[in-house]
C-alpha cells in the first residue's frame, strides 16, 4: 500500500486494499459482509491466483460463447473526415451486442466455482441483464434481473431478450425506475438471500471487491487493444488517446486499464445530459455526469464521486442513454480522474444523438447511444487528442432504435435519417417532424 | 462515571452497570425501543408521535432520517422515506425536530452514511462526520446507528462519537462471523443491535429461528458484552417481543410495524392525535410483551438461556394484550397472537 507502488495492478494474494487512493471501501449492511468476504476470497483464489484453472475455464467460453477477441478496426471514413487515425475496438461484436458479457460471464462463473445456485443483477440499459442472462442460461444456473420501470418501457427489446434467455425480470417501481434504483433493490434482494445467492453486479460499483473484480473480468478490453494496436506495426507503439463513454464505467475501465502503464492519454466521456447544471430544489441533475460535476460521497457501497444535493440526498440523474443513467461512477475512475491519469469529459444529448448518426452513416456502425457519446467528443476535439486514436465502441445500437427515433423527433438533429416514411404509415413519430438526412456533411 | 441508577437491576442483565447514554434504557427492566422515519408525514406529527411512544412504555428511539437510498429497508420503511423527504425533512430540521422533542428516553439518529457524511461539509477537501456528529450532539441526539457502515469503516465516525459523548450502535446478522462480532463488540457503545433475521426491515408474523441462534451465540460472548442487547427486524407484536426478550435479548426494537401505523393514518387521512393514541397503546404492548419475557427467560433459564422461550405463558402479558389487540379497531394488524408456531 507504499504511494509509489501500483497497488491495484498488484497480482497475487495478499491482503487487498479495499480502497482506490481515498475512493472505494465497503459501505453495505452488516448482514452482507461475510458474503463480500467470501467472494473476495473467491476473487483471490480463482481471479487472481487462477486456482482450479478458473482463469483459463473464463477466457475458453469468451472465445467459444462470446466469440472473443473482437476485432480493432481502422474507421476508414472518420480517419479522414478528423484527419486522425481512428481505430474501433468492435465490442459491439461481442455476443449479446456490448462489453457486458466479458463481467456477467465472469461472475457467474465464479459464481459457479464459488457453488452459488442462483444470480442476481441489476440492469440499467438492459445490456447487463441480457449478458446476465446470456451467461446464466449458458451456464444452466437461475437468474433474476432487478430494472427499474422506466427502463424497462424504454429498452423492451432487451427485456425480451432475457425473457427468452429464461431469466425472471423483476420491474422496480421506487423513484424514477431506473439503474439508482435498480442497484438499491437488488441490494435489498441479496441481503435477504445472500446465504445460496451471488449479485452479479453491472458496472465497477458498489463495496469492495466488486470494482476489482468487474475490472479484471473486462480488461481484456484493453488487453486485446493494446495487442492489436502493436501487431500492426505503426509507428507508435500505443495510440495517444483511449476514449470510452462512461456511466458506472465497465467499458471505461476495461479500455485503459491495460494502459494505465503506456503513455496514453485516456478520455472518459461522460453524458452532459442537456444541462450540467443541478437543480437541487427539484433533487434531479439533467446529466449523468458524476466525475465531472459530482462530489465525492456515499453512494452503494462505496465512496466515489456522486451526483447528490448539498445534504447528501443522492439526486436523478438523467441521460438520453440509459445505460450511462446513473448518479454514481466507480471509485477507481473517480481515484484516476483525481490524481489525473483519466481525463473526465462530458456532451450532452444532442451532441450524442447526432454521434449516432454518424457513426451509423459513415461507418456502417449503429452504436449504443452510450457509445455514441465518445465519438461525439470526437468530432468536438479530434485535433487535441494526436495522430492516433482508440475508440471503444462498447455496444452496438440496436437496443436504442425506438429511443432514437423518438429522441431525433423531439429534438432537431440535423444530420438525421429522413424518417417521413414512418409518418405516413402509422404516425408512430408522435406528430414529430424529421429534417432531411444530411448525410455526414452536416457541420 | 454519572448518572447511576439502579445498579443491581442492570447488574443482574450484564448490562453497564452506570447506565447513561442509550445504555440507560435499559438499566430498569427489558426495554422497549421504537424505531420511526423523522417528518413522516411532518415534523409536527413525528413529535407527537415520538411523545405518545415515550408514553406508552418506549425506553429509547430510533429516530430515522431520511436518505434517498435506503438499501437496508424494506418497503414500509421506504415509504415512510418517500413521505419524510416529500414533507421536506432534511438533516438539519432533523436536529430541529429532535430539540423540540421533549421526552427522558434517548434518542438515536438512524441514517445512512453519507448524510452523516455531507452534514456541515465544504466545498473544498474531503468531507468529515465531525460536523454531524458536533450538530447531533448539540441537538440532544445520544446514539448513532447507520445501518450502511460496517464496523470495518466505522472508526473516523466512532472516535467522532467518542470525542462528543454519543453511542455507536453497531448491528449483528445471523451471517456475521465470530470475528466480525468480536471486532463489533470492541467498538460498539450503547447496545448491539441483533438484527433477527436475513433481509430488509420489515414486519413479520413470525419471529426467526435464527434470532434464537444469534442471541444463543452472544450468550457465549456474554461476559464481553458490555453492552446489553436489542434485538429488531420482524417484530411486530407483544408476543413477539416476549419472546425475543425470553431468548435472552435485553431488549426489543420495533419499526415497521409502527411505520405501518403512521402510514396507514396518512392513507386514512386520521388525525395526528388518533395516530398519536394508537401508537402509544401500541407501545405499551410491546413493552408489556418485552418485560414479561424477560421474567420468563429467568424463571424457565437462570442463565438468559432461554431460546426457544418459556412454554410457560405468563397470562397477564404478552400474548393476551397481543390478541386483545387484534380485536380491536385495526384489524390489519398482523399480530402474531398464538397463530404461529415460531419459537
């Protein structure tokens, strides 16, 4: 635990510190405790340590089930249009559509090792939920998904899809309904059945060990990247930029982590909602945006950056995406902003929007709207982050095709896809007017 | 060392034998601690409330303040948060509230970690519990308890407590390990909280096999104590209460039971003086249930070991005025009365 040791790269089994810098730790009911110390005993021994080849069982279903590595593409049309080598780490290709089954398939299987019978998750976007689910039917072990209402009318198709994956989904009706309230209920859940249960928690949250955790299991994020970006003998050894949209932080963590070492510069973006601004009369922020306009609290387990009111009242977070929806952020990106390893960035929704369908044009790449709010940064400041960068492209879009249209409607996205065709046939645009496609030339 | 009262009664429990602090409560006989959410429905209400509880037989309060994301509640306590916040509480008409709250009774702040944390702090550097806790003290608050905050991160609040003379009350599970209770028992002051049960609060009909578990367990840590022993979670009638106290406990916390009362006064749409009555007979079952426990634990089992809870029923108490009480006038009461076959 020196300062000038790296003790969240440290391997093996020593006595973990719970804590990253002054964020972490472990803030949960007394009746939970013996179970997180169970499950970092587990995280030493098979995570860690790789007993009973655990780590090599992991990364053998991420190949064969997940359809791991996923490829590090050069974005032929953005490298032009920024003047800028752009390359995509195509997590969207991972089975189930994002990043999310590298942490669920490894908690459940851990899960499994640890003789757990059942599993439990939370789920914002619905992307965790489904790899939850994915994992748990690929693993024959019994799973319930806790998602607020209002997520659950916003992502059906990913409701659907854990539905047909054979996981009970359990709607979450206290406060706005969604990923806040998600994580408080599930926690409730898991104290209540934490005896034969294991919470496989989303994102690198809550108590100690679950951000350690949820890292390791997505670091072959940046792992493969950091392969991939040298096996193409450039001239760089590493990029300059690594940028990843951030919400609780998986995919953000599991792009830098392998490049913590390098000289990389590492951009978490955040959703800018529609104002940075809080209203804290209202208890609600109009953004998601803890790192930026957070302030360091309490919030699921642990100390990290939380968007709250001046008496610690947690407040509604908001974003167009769902999956970056949430009032709090993991504690080591919080740790990582501070001593400045990671820079914190944030756009807003239109910026987001407007990302996404570009992205979707010049690419053939219909991002997660989360997704969507890293390259909005990009298009912003492409000729501050150097000659080469690395995108993580942590989902694909399809879960967000309804919100989109309805969002593009609402709002004037200049650079949107001609809907008219919608209007004539059902008026399912809610009397919204669409302005023409601009195709990528809309700056 | 102040305030001594009847040493030899709270000699005979093991319990401190100089009762100040939320210790006091339980120096007379087996105590009867309510818990209710501070501003629900109002400040007004919750004084009225606190004071018709005090009179009906409560040793100490709970006095809940609200936080947006109560992770260890169960539904009843939720709402009754959703109420309180609704209404307007915040930390600092807490304290106001509390000041105005005129009863002997200790009372306790229930909170969550980071309101304790926020309280009083600036903008620049890290935040500290010393300003709550200073604030607490002021406004006569006597113990804290935070249902998120293991022992394990609970010493920048303890020596906060220490330095301003409040109790930390510490909780117990049935999953809590033999070191996680030795390692809670060196910090805790006040009492120990026993919570009766896996889960969330909430009201049960039925008490926990694994209350008699817990209490059998601190029975061998009962030396070391130094503390007495409460027991929450569940409990929603006299009976209950007897038999929690013929178990062993010292005392018997009760929550969602009266939450239920108060929100059912805001659905009903009854006066805060009806509620207020009610509470206070309600009280008085409890108490009645807790101290005729406590005389069946000592005359079934010398020792306080009486976990399953003495066969013998002591007609004049617990579980009679349970009954009477689901035949009065809110039969949506779920009293336990003799209908379970708990222990």
């Amino acid at each position: 635990m020196s300062t000038g040791r790296d003790p969240e790269t440290t391997r093996g089994s020593g006595d973990l510190d719970p804590r990253f810098g002054r964020y972490g730790g472990q803030y949960v009911p007394e009746a939970l405790m013996p179970a997180i110390e169970e499950l970092e005993d587990a995280y030493r021994r098979y995570v860690l340590d790789d007993e009973d080849g655990f780590m090599d069982d992991f990364r053998a279903r991420l190949r064969d089930f997940g359809g791991r590595p996923t490829p590090l593409q050069r974005a032929d049309r953005l490298s032009e249009r920024y003047d800028t080598e752009v390359y995509l780490k195509r997590e969207d290709l991972l089975h189930g559509g994002a990043h999310k089954l590298n942490n669920a398939l490894g908690q459940a299987l851990l899960a499994q090792y640890m003789g757990k019978e059942r599993i439990i998750a939370e789920t914002g976007a619905g992307q965790h939920g489904t790899a939850t689910a994915m994992a748990c039917s690929h693993l024959g072990i019994d799973c319930e998904v806790y998602m607020g209402r209002t997520d659950i009318n916003r992502q059906r198709p990913n409701v659907f899809r854990m539905l047909a994956n054979g996981a009970e989904v359990k709607p979450v009706d206290v406060g706005r309904g969604t990923l806040k309230e998600a994580i408080s209920q599930t926690m409730r859940d898991w104290a209540e059945t934490v005896e034969d249960t294991h919470y496989v928690i989303g994102s690198i949250v809550g108590p100690h060990p679950f951000p350690r955790l949820v890292r390791d299991f997505q670091a072959i994020i940046g792992e493969e990247t950091r392969r991939q970006f040298r096996d193409r003998e450039r001239v760089g050894d590493s990029p300059d930029a690594v940028l990843a949209c951030a919400g609780g932080g998986s995919n953000t963590m599991g792009a830098f982590h392998a490049f913590r070492p390098d000289d990389v510069d590492l951009y978490a973006v955040e959703a800018g909602g529609s104002t940075l601004a809080v209203d804290e009369a209202a208890g609600v922020a109009p953004n998601s945006a803890s790192l930026s306009t957070g302030s360091e609290g309490v919030l699921h387990g642990a100390r990290t950056r939380v968007l709250q009111d001046g008496d610690g009242q947690v407040v509604e977070s908001h974003s167009v995406s769902a999956g970056l929806d949430y009032a709090g952020v993991g504690p080591e990106l919080a740790h990582l902003v501070e001593t400045g390893r990671v820079r914190a960035v944030s756009v807003d929704d239109d910026a987001a929007l407007e990302a996404f369908h570009r992205l979707s044009q010049t690419e053939g790449v219909i991002p997660a709207l989360e997704t969507a709010h890293a390259f909005a940064y990009l298009e912003r400041h492409h000729d501050e982050l150097g000659e080469e960068v690395v995108i993580n492209v942590s989902g694909r879009g399809d879960k967000d095709l309804e919100t989109v249209l309805e969002e593009t409607a609402a709002r004037d996205v200049e650079n949107a896809p001609d809907m008219s065709v919608f209007e004539a046939t059902d008026g399912v645009m809610g009397g919204g007017h669409l302005k023409d496609a601009g195709g990528d030339g809309s700056d | 060392m102040t305030a001594v009262t009847d040493a030899g009664a709270a000699g005979d429990e093991g319990v401190a034998e100089t009762a100040r602090g939320m210790a006091r409560a339980f120096a007379e006989d087996a105590a009867f601690v309510p818990y209710l959410v501070a501003g629900d429905p109002s400040a007004e209400a919750t004084v009225e409330y606190v004071e018709a509880l005090v009179e009906g037989g409560a040793d100490a309060v709970e006095l809940g303040l609200p936080f947006s994301e109560p992770i260890a509640e169960g539904a009843t306590i939720q709402e009754g948060i959703v109420r309180a916040l609704e209404g307007g509480m915040t930390p600092e008409r807490y304290f106001e509230l509390v000041e105005r709250i005129d009863v002997d009774a200790p009372i306790a702040a229930m909170t969550y970690y980071n309101l304790i944390l926020q309280h009083g702090s600036r903008s620049e550097g890290p935040p500290s519990v010393e300003p709550f806790v200073a604030r607490a003290a002021e406004a006569g608050v006597e113990g804290v308890i935070v249902p998120d905050l293991p022992v394990d991160e609970a010493d920048p609040l303890r020596a906060a407590c220490d330095e301003y003379g409040l109790d930390l009350v510490f909780i117990v599970a049935p999953t809590t390990t033999d070191e996680r209770l030795a390692a809670a028992l060196e910090r805790v002051s006040g009492y120990l909280y026993v919570q009766a049960r896996l889960g969330t609060t909430g009201a049960r009909e039925e008490t926990s096999d694994r209350t008699a578990e817990s209490l059998a367990r601190l029975e061998d840590h009962d030396r070391e104590l130094g503390v007495p022993t409460a027991v929450g979670f569940g409990v929603s009638a006299g009976e209950h209460a007897r038999r929690v106290t013929a178990a062993g406990a010292d005392g018997v916390i009760v929550g969602s039971a009266l939450v239920d009362v108060v929100a059912e006064g805001v659905e009903r749409g009854r006066p805060t003086a009806a509620v207020a009555d009610e509470l206070r007979e309600y009280a008085a079952e409890f108490k009645r249930g807790a101290v005729a426990g406590a005389g069946d634990g000592k005359a079934g089992a010398p020792d306080g070991n009486g976990e399953t809870g003495a066969p013998d029923r002591d007609g004049e108490t617990g579980a009679p005025d349970g009954d009477a009480r689901q035949d009065g006038p809110e039969p949506r009461l779920r009293t336990g009365g003799g209908t379970d076959g708990g222990p």
